[in-house]
C-alpha cells in the first residue's frame, strides 16, 4: 500500500467532469496523488469540448479513453469523488466520499465546458491543500 493518497473520481460516463478532475490533480499535485477515474456507464470516447477546454489550459487528455467503475477501484481509493453517478458508487467503511455538484458537460460546446472545468480546478486545488500539501521546505 502506497504512503501517498489515491483519489477515485467517478461520473457517468468518465468523459468529461471526472477526466477533467484526474487531469487536474494529475497536473497540480504531481506524483504526491494516486488518480483514477471512472464511469458508472462509461462513453466511447472523452468528450471533445472538455479535451478542447482542457487543452486550453495546456493540459492534454486526448489520449484518454472512458473507464467502467469496479469495486476494486474504489476499494483501493483513500477519497471517492462523485459527480452526478447518483447511487451507483459502491460504499465501503474507511473510505472517504465527497459528491461534487457539477454541470454536466455532455453535449455542450466548449463555451459551456470552460466554466465547468475552472470551477474543478478550484475544488481540485481544496482538496489537494486538505490531503497532499506541498512539502514544507
């Protein structure tokens, strides 16, 4: 088991709100976070107006594929970030559950989606002061 904490973010279809999310904590905590996403139903692809939003930002998840939920990803999650999966998500003792209420980027143009992704990136940066601050120099 790793020292360092692990973040699962789960939406529907794990191609907008939750990569958004991953890429977020991937690109501001660096290698002091383990990131995961998934989909309760996942899409065939990562939405287009998120990867353009995010690309915007000079943040690349066009490489990034939809991922179906699985127990073992929440059971190997130190925090399990929902948005918008309803009661899909598996619940089990210890682990740490925070729904955050956000639009959801399916079939909207990239107008819509940048509000979306920096209203992550302000929750992202919260929940990074809270489990990996920066090392004190």
């Amino acid at each position: 088991m790793s020292d360092k904490p692990s973040v699962l973010f789960v939406c529907v279809h794990n191609a907008g709100r939750s990569q958004m999310a991953a890429a977020w904590l991937t690109h501001l905590a660096g290698d002091r976070v383990e990131v995961r996403s998934a989909g309760s139903n996942p899409g065939e692809n990562v939405n287009p107006a998120a990867v353009e939003a995010m690309r915007e930002v000079g943040i690349d998840i066009s490489a990034e594929v939809p991922k179906r939920l699985t127990v073992d990803a929440v059971k190997e999650s130190d925090v399990c970030i929902t948005m918008g999966c309803g009661d899909t998500c598996p619940v089990f003792p210890g682990k740490r559950y925070l729904d955050w209420q956000l639009e959801d980027p399916a079939g909207q143009g990239v107008e819509a989606v940048r509000p979306i992704r920096d209203e992550i990136k302000v929750l992202v940066e919260g929940l990074i002061k809270e489990i990996a601050p920066e090392p004190q120099a």
